[in-house]
C-alpha cells in the first residue's frame, strides 16, 4: 500500500509547528500552541487542530504516514532549567573533578571575569566518584581497573537515588575494556539506571571534552527516553506503521531508541533543519550562500550555509557545557515575539532576554500578562491583524498592548506609546543585527554576499529591516515560513556520525593504511545500520572528516573531505586540504610543517524521498488581493501612514507588491518595509528585492 502523507513536528518554546504534505504536492502548514509542561500534549492539540480544519482524522494521518518526524525541545528545556535526571559520574580516580575545573579557565566572553559565576554542575561533587585505573596515551595499562571501586560507586549511588550515570575514564578511548568491565559492573548493580560509557558515545581524545559530553548526555537520557515512549506510544495508538524518526542536532533523522542512547545529540534538534530548508527552497535561483533567521516566540535563532554547506561546530560551550558531538552551529539569541521591553538602572529601553513565552505571553494575548513585548509593539505600530494571529484563532487587544507600553515604557520615558513601540522594534532588531554578525562578520563572511531567508512566525514582521540594516538586498520567504524547521525535517535525510581516535603523522604507507581502515571500519558500521533500516545500497552516502593540526599545536581544525581511497600518495591530497582549511581560518599556512591526526569522522546519510515540492497559480495581479489599509509606522517619530495590506492567499506567482505594504499569510506577517518590492514566485516563495 503506497502511503499518502508525511507528517513535520517541530516544537518550539511558544508554538509547535506541523506540516502536512501529501503526494500530491500540497503542503499546508498548522500551528499550537506549545505545552512545556507536558509536550507531547501539543502534538495531540496539532493533530485535532488539522482534523478539524482538514477532516482529515489522526489516526488516518499517522496510518497512511510513510515518515512521522518529530523535532523536539525536551532536552534543550531541561538543559536551561537544570530538570534533567540525577546523575553519577564514575571517573578515574583523581579525575572527578575534569568537569568543574574546564582545563582551567572559563568559557569565552568571561575568561577574564572574577564575578562571573561557575557554571552549575549536572553531575554534583558528592555524586563522582574516581575509580583506581589507568591507561596512558600509547593505550598501555599502567593501573589495573579495581572492580571493587567501581562496586563503591555503584553501592553509593543506590543510597543517593541516582537514575544515570556516565563512565569517562583516562584515555579510554585507546584501551576501552576498563570502561565495558565498569559498565558491566553497573548494569548488574543498577539494572534500571541509564547508562553512559564515554568512549562508546564519543571516542575523541580530549578527556575534558569526552567526560563533559557523557555527563550531559546521561543527564538528558531519562527525560528524552520518556518523551520518546510517550510519543512513540501515541503514535502507534494511531496506527503507524512506520516507527517516529526525530531529528538531531547533526541535521539529520534518527530512530527513537538512538536518540534515548545518544540524547546529547537531540539538544538543539529543532532549528538544526533550517539550512537543508533554506537550500531547498533557494533550488530554484541555485543560491547556495544564505543566511537563515528564525523568530519565534521566544528566541531568534541563526545558521548559515556557505557553498551549499551548512556550519558544524564540535567541541562548543553550549549552555555553559561542553558538547563535542557534531551540531549544526546554531546561533540563538533571547529575542522573540515574546521578548519583554524594561528600563535598565541607565534609564535606557532594553529588549529581552527575559520572554513572556506562551504562557501567559504578550499583553496583547489577553491571557495574564502584562508587560510589553515585541509584539505587542508590532501590534501598536500597525504589522499585525488586530482581529487576531493563526486565521484569527489567537486574537489580539490592542487596548491591552497599547496600556503595557504606556505603563512600562513610553509614561517613564517621556514618550508617546508610538514613539516607545518603534524603539522597541528598533532595539529587538539591533539585537538580532548583532548575532547575525557574530555567525557571518566575525567569522570572515561578508553578510551582503548572501541572501536572507525567513523563518519562524514573528521573523516576517522584522526581516526587511533585519536585511536593510546588513546590507542584505535579497531576502527570501517561503509561504511555509512560520514552519519552515517542520518542512527541513520532512525534506531531511537519517544521518548518523561515526567517530574513531587517530593519532598518526600524516607520512608513509603504515598511516595511510591506518586512516583507510579506520574509515572502512566506521563506514562499515554505518552502512549496516542503514541497510537494517531498509535503505539500500545506492541510497547511502558518505561524508568525512579529520580532526588535524601542525605537530606541536594545541588545538585541531576539522577538515571535510571527499570519500576516496587512502594510499601513500593521496596523504598529499589530506595535506593540502589542511593547508588550505588552516588558511582559510587563521590567515596562514606552514607547508614545512608535519601534519597530524587526532580524530577521524563518517556522517552516513541514508536518502529519504522529498515530497513534491509546493506550486502556486499563476495570479491575476496584486490589487486583487488587497484586503484593506492600515495605519502604520515605519519611522522614529511614530508618524503613521495609510498602507495597503495585501491577502496571501489571494496571490498569485508572478504578483509584484512595493512597499510600504503587509502581506498576511495565516500563520505569519510579512512586513514590506518602504524601498523594497516583493513577488511571488511559482514555488511559493516571496523574493523580496531592495530597490535603489
């Protein structure tokens, strides 16, 4: 029976996303609101939501599913508010301590701040415990593992109620039999604790980094196992016959079970599909260099793909914990649609970080809140509907936006609630003017040899400004835009990374041979875990990698390569690549130099089949579509102009519409500010151009 409809989740701090695509071509997009207390509710909230407006009934979706893809924020929300499980850390014995002391130094932006405070510990001081062992860096044992402190621990953790623990010992990664005997002890004192063993996880050399990631790891695992169930129950309630993949912070898919092992790798899931979204919706022009930002309600999310390649960082800070698995570099920044206006003790307006979220969310939401926020100052200066957001499912109070403002804002600043609402649109765009900077400019791109592709419900409001201010005079906007993370994950393939410690000097046939049967025997690994998952053959593909550095330097640089068969003399074509990477990041090269390995790496893809990409009729002129005028503001000043709002459901590809104008799709607000002209073209994206 050939299945019908592929199913996009993508939960977000105020609204989860759902697309629905069917084989026909149509893609229709679906919002509710996210229930943070207990996520798998939205789904069910989502899926009535699309039975009601559709007809179409759950169970009918998720039976005639070929893939339900669910992007989650458990992890990361657990993460933020430190509600993961209790977690032991079982070390080599002086180790214990490798987490707090973080190679000696705080993390970047706050290495030179006494007051900045230490990062609070997911796995305590009184919950490590150091083992007698020891393994050198030849991989040689110098101390023999003494089972009985491994029993210790175990006995000690029983009495303390710990759920997880994590096993990282010294150089574990070249002798790894002292962690498997550890593991093996621990499962047959605690049979029901989740379990982390560093070098399975992550077997890079860099203990810190591979102890980190295990603790943080063990500390998600129990949460992420019981949403996993949850949903994978639900699911199968409804008749699927195909198991939930969810999507990875590497940017691609993956099966339950994987995520419950490798829970690190589910943190950042949700905006990890924006740059596979964002090429696949440039296809049409082949642009290949694009700047992605993604305003929801509670943060504002940025990546970036340069060449058709999307950023990957490994080894980062990420909420103050080292993470050294492979993540889509994300930059995420406290502005939201929900972002809150204060005074700070200078008497200057601040935006943000602190959010209203969806619960009880902007003043103008009518739910309980009370203090201004972004949209709320959208509202007033005239972007958005007054009869309400979602189709008018959410509706909005002016009255009640327009009294935040005054009370909190404009009253203390002398300033006209107008006059407060602009500089509140002002100050969140700087905001996120700068973060955009940080992923291009500080980086060594130019932002203005790159377009710029909206996502996420707010971001339309604010995207022309955001592309003025950068000097950005292409910007991109898919009708699918409010959702466009749920649309990656559908288009996006199952990937899983294969890591192997590699440390060898980059010269003569002996290392060649080791790299080569390194990377065979990880890709061997890969392609049986996709082949047991029903891809075939000519569906699997391979990217790799080498962690890499002149002899003598601290730290690694990874470099991307091509498949292709390691012999003495390809070791030249590794060289230049490192070079030329070296360059590129630092401005220099050493020829002379003799070239290491640390790491190598596999990400295998297995290729899922797109659905068919969205199709839009051609219109019969934009001044059809004009629903209305609307009073709204564009200058410092908060004079107000009359502006034509335009319907988009109305339009039609090839429609042109010059700005000043709004056009309003039903789950988001594009905002074309004066100066620029958008059209819609036949894939149903807007390509909105700056005019001299």
């Amino acid at each position: 029976m050939q299945t019908q409809y592929r199913l996009g989740i993508d939960a977000g701090g105020t609204f989860t996303d759902f697309i629905l695509a069917d084989r026909e071509g149509e893609v229709r997009i679906f919002k509710a609101l996210s229930t943070p207390q207990d996520p798998t509710m939205a789904i069910r909230n989502g899926l009535a939501l699309i039975e009601e407006e559709t007809g179409i009934s759950p169970s009918e979706i998720v039976s005639n599913a070929d893939l339900c893809i669910n992007g989650t924020t458990v992890g990361l929300n657990a993460l933020i508010q430190h509600k993961g499980a209790r977690t032991g850390l079982i070390a080599t014995a002086g180790h214990e301590d490798s987490i707090e002391i973080r190679l000696g130094h705080k993390e970047d932006g706050y290495r030179y701040d006494p007051e900045y405070p230490p990062a609070r510990m997911l796995a305590p001081r009184h919950l490590r415990r150091g083992v007698r062992e020891r393994v050198i860096s030849t991989g040689a044992v110098h101390t023999p593992l003494h089972e009985e402190d491994v029993r210790a621990a175990c006995r000690h953790f029983l009495r303390e109620g710990v759920e997880s623990v994590a096993i990282s010992f010294v150089w574990s990664v070249l002798h790894t039999e002292h962690e498997q005997r550890a593991a093996e002890i621990v499962r047959e004192m605690m049979p029901d604790v989740f379990l982390t063993v560093g070098s399975q996880l992550y077997p890079q050399v860099r203990e810190y980094t591979r102890t980190s990631t295990a603790v943080v790891n063990a500390y998600l695992a129990p949460i992420l196992a019981r949403y996993v169930a949850s949903v994978d129950g639900y699911f199968q309630g409804l008749g699927a016959r195909h198991p939930v993949r969810y999507f990875q912070s590497n940017g691609g898919l993956a099966l339950g079970e994987v995520v419950t092992d490798q829970s690190v790798y589910a943190i950042n899931s949700g905006p990890a599909s924006a740059p596979q979204a964002a090429l696949h919706i440039a296809e049409p022009w082949d642009l290949k260099n694009i700047i992605t930002v993604d305003m929801g309600g509670t943060s504002f999310d940025i990546t970036l793909t340069r060449d058709g390649r999307a950023n990957v960082s490994k080894n980062i800070d990420f909420l103050r914990y080292r993470i050294g698995i492979p993540m889509i570099q994300v930059e995420t920044l406290g502005a939201g649609g929900g972002s809150i206006g204060w005074i700070d003790s200078m008497g200057l307006m601040q935006m943000g970080p602190q959010s209203a979220g969806s619960e009880p969310g902007p003043a103008c939401y009518d739910q309980g809140g009370d203090r201004p926020t972004t949209t709320d100052a959208n509202l007033v200066l005239g972007y958005l509907n007054p009869d309400g957001l979602v189709g008018g499912r959410l509706p909005l109070n002016v009255a009640a936006a327009r009294r935040a403002i005054e009370t909190h804002l404009a009253r203390p600043l002398g300033l006209s609630v107008e006059q407060a609402a602009f500089g509140m649109f002002t100050i969140v765009n700087n905001n996120m003017v700068n973060a955009i900077r940080r992923v291009s400019v500080e980086r060594g791109y130019d932002p203005r040899d790159f377009v710029l592709n909206c996502a996420g419900g707010a971001t339309g409001a604010h995207i022309t400004a955001l592309a003025r201010e950068m000097g950005i005079r292409r910007v991109l906007v898919s009708k699918l835009a409010s959702g466009l993370c749920a649309y990656g994950q559908i288009i996006s393939d199952v990937k899983y990374n294969y890591m192997a410690p590699a440390p060898v000097r980059l010269e003569g046939a002996a290392a060649a041979r080791r790299l080569d049967d390194l990377f065979h025997g990880l890709e061997t690994r890969g392609r049986d875990t996709l082949r047991s998952d029903g891809f075939a053959e000519d569906r699997i593909s391979i990217r790799r990698s080498l962690d890499m550095r002149y002899v003598g330097q601290v730290h690694e640089c990874t470099v991307d390569v091509e498949p292709f068969a390691l012999d003495e003399a390809a070791l030249e074509r590794l060289k230049a690549a490192f070079h030329a990477r070296h360059e590129e990041l630092y401005t220099y090269s050493e020829p002379a130099s003799m070239i290491e390995v640390v790491n190598v790496e596999s990400a295998i893809l297995g290729r899922v089949d797109r659905p068919r990409r969205m199709t839009i009729a051609a219109g019969q002129g934009a001044a059809s579509a004009v629903s209305g005028v609307r009073q709204m503001i564009f200058t410092a000043d908060g004079a107000a102009q009359e502006t034509r709002v335009y319907a988009g459901a109305r339009l039609g590809a090839g429609d042109r519409i010059e700005g000043p104008a709004v056009i309003e799709e039903v789950t988001t607000t594009l905002v074309v500010e004066p100066g620029w002209v958008a059209e819609l073209h036949p894939s149903g994206v807007y390509v909105l151009d700056h005019q001299d």
